[in-house]
C-alpha cells in the first residue's frame, strides 16, 4: 500500500480466480492463505512464498478484487465487502484441501486489514492464526477523522481524480527484483482514483475498530522505515491483542516487508513463530 493512512465508489468485481499455490513437499507443516497490499497482486508473494513453501508451508494466494487480473474499469474500487467475502472464500478452499492442517491468514498492509475482517466477521472459520505484515490500521492517529472528513470530501467532489504513486526500480529500500517488479509490472497501479483511496481509508478504519475483538494467536511484523502504516496504529493493535500477539520490529524495514531488501529476514521471523504453535 503506498499512501499514508494519516488521512467511494464500489463496483461489481470478476469472480475470483484458480488460486495460485505454492506447495510444500510432502504433506504441509500448516496452509497459509495470503494477502497482497493495495494496488498489487499475487506476485507480490514471489519471494516469501517459494522460501515457506521450501520450510514445509502450503501457501494460497489471488488477485483481490480489484486488483491484477481483477482490476475494475479505471481503477475502482470494489469495496470492503467484497475483499472480506472472497478472502474468506479462499479460506474456505484452502481449509476442504488440508482439512487436517492448521491455517493462518498471511495479510501484507491492505491484505493484514482485510485478514483481521475476516477473523473478527468469520469465527467460524478454521483459521488458526494471523500474521500481520505492517497492516493497514489508523487508531490512534492524530486528528484522524479531521483527515477523514477531507478526503471523504475529495473522494465526493472529484471521485475519478488520480493521484499518482512512486515506485523506482532502483528504490533501495526494497529487493532488486521486487523494485523492478512494482516500476515494471503492467498490472501493478501507479495511478490510483481518489475515491479507491477513501475505500482503502474506510477498510483500514473497520480493521482498526474490529482488532479489539480478535481472540486468534497473531504475529505483527513492523518496520522502522514505514512510511504508510503510522507506528501509533501498530502499537494501539498491539496492546489489544495482549497475550495473544507477538511483535517482531525490523529496524530498516520498508512498509512491504515482504519485498524488502531483508525479506528473508521476515520469513525466519515467520517460520520461527509458526514453529512455537501447535502443528
């Protein structure tokens, strides 16, 4: 995700599509259903996914509505409904292939705000656990519904306005081959509609106002060079799941810290929390 959260339309979606899959060898250590930030799509698991999957993982992953091969006319946005009812979809269809495994919801920023959706919505599905990569939270954030009020505005007044978004292949702060993807990629957005922003806005508010209710083991992941997700929402998160998170903080790290430079560190910090829970 690469805007601020310091600060719409919704359209019918194309129905979800064959998910993509990562497998372990053999039978999995557990599934991890997986959810990409906001103006990205599945491939934003090319470098987390082979190495979980190498480590005994299953990983399940899409495009969400909206977004790579589900993109909306002119960048709509397909809203909060839709992105929480496929997600769970998808949980669904992970849960049927590995009745006999433990499942967690893996969510990069927007797709961390939609994982806790789904968990605080769905209580009956058999989801173990979450991990949360920087997700897209905004309690305590000074003056947050003074920002909300100008952006709804905005969002009201010139819907289809576009703001654009930087992504340099050579951004250091992310993997080489991440960097160029993101610059690269046809089906990664560098404009967004300003309405599709309020959506994202609106999304990462429900999260923050339904992470008082998760009762799931759940691993935050944060990184120090987070320019999108303020560190207040991540802190207020973690004082609500009290005894049930564990935080692990990567001082260099980029808002997507699963496509930083130090990548492989976060999926060791993963593996080694997936390894402290019952399999």
């Amino acid at each position: 995700m690469p805007f601020a959260l310091s600060a719409c339309a919704t359209v019918p979606a194309p129905p979800p599509p064959e998910p993509r899959i990562w497998s372990a060898e053999g039978p999995p250590r557990a599934v991890l259903v997986a959810l990409h930030s906001f103006g990205d799509h599945d491939d934003a698991f090319n470098l987390a996914a082979p190495a979980l999957a190498d480590a005994g993982y299953t990983v399940y992953a899409f495009d969400q509505a909206g977004f790579g091969d589900r993109t909306l006319l002119d960048g709509r946005w397909a809203g909060e409904q839709r992105l929480v009812a496929d997600a769970a979809d998808l949980v669904r269809r992970a849960a049927r292939q590995h009745p006999d495994r433990p499942l967690y919801l893996l969510g990069e920023s927007l797709g961390g705000a939609v994982a806790i959706l789904v968990a605080a919505r769905h209580p009956e599905l058999p989801v173990d656990g979450l991990i949360l990569a920087a997700p897209a939270v905004r309690e305590g954030i000074r003056l947050r519904y003074g920002w909300n009020v100008l952006i709804a505005t905005a969002a009201t007044l010139a819907p289809g306005y576009k703001l654009n978004v930087s992504r340099p292949p050579d951004d250091p702060r992310l993997a080489p081959a991440a960097a160029r993807r993101l610059a690269d990629d046809p089906q990664v957005m560098r404009r967004v509609r300003m309405d599709a922003y309020w959506g994202l806005i609106k999304l990462a508010d429900s999260a923050s106002d339904a992470a008082p209710g998760l009762t799931r083991p759940t691993l935050v992941l944060y990184g120090g060079e987070d320019t999108s997700v303020p560190a207040i929402g991540i802190r207020r998160l973690n004082q609500h799941l009290g005894e049930r998170g564990d935080y692990r903080y990567f001082a260099d790290g980029p808002h997507l810290l699963l496509q930083g430079r130090h990548w492989p560190a976060v999926v060791d910090a993963i593996e080694q929390w997936l390894a402290t829970l019952p399999h």
